[in-house]
C-alpha cells in the first residue's frame, strides 16, 4: 500500500459528518429525540474547524518541505 499525508482536516470533518449522520439516524428511527437545529450548528462548525484545520496542516507541510528543500542543497 502506498504511503500518503496525513489530512486532519478531512479526519476531522468525516468524523463530524459521520456524528451527525448517527445523530440523525437514531431521531429517524425514534432511539432518541433531537430537535432539528442541533444538527445545523454541529455541521456548520464542524466544517468551519476542519476547513481550520486543514489549511494549518497545509502551511506545516509546506514549511517543512521548504526546510528539507534547504537542506538537500547544502550537503
């Protein structure tokens, strides 16, 4: 299996869509009562901290290219 980078912003925002998916799935089938505008703000904010997110893991990647970068061209 090929290796690839570590995304946390879309770690996070499976695991906020999948959260809200259980939540809206056990309303549907009456385990439990959740008013319809928990959902909303849960999403909302979810994707607002993983897109957050995602960009910070973005410049950290990028800085740490640009260091290894400096590093090939000194040996």
């Amino acid at each position: 299996m090929l290796r690839h980078e570590l995304q946390p912003g879309r770690l996070l925002a499976g695991t906020v869509l999948i959260t809200a998916a259980v939540l809206y799935t056990g309303d549907a089938v009456s385990a439990w009562s959740i008013p319809w505008w928990v959902l909303f703000p849960l999403v909302c904010a979810g994707l607002w901290l993983a897109a957050a997110v995602g960009v910070i893991g973005h410049l950290v990647r990028r800085r740490r290219r640009r260091k290894m970068g400096e590093r090939v061209k000194e040996c």
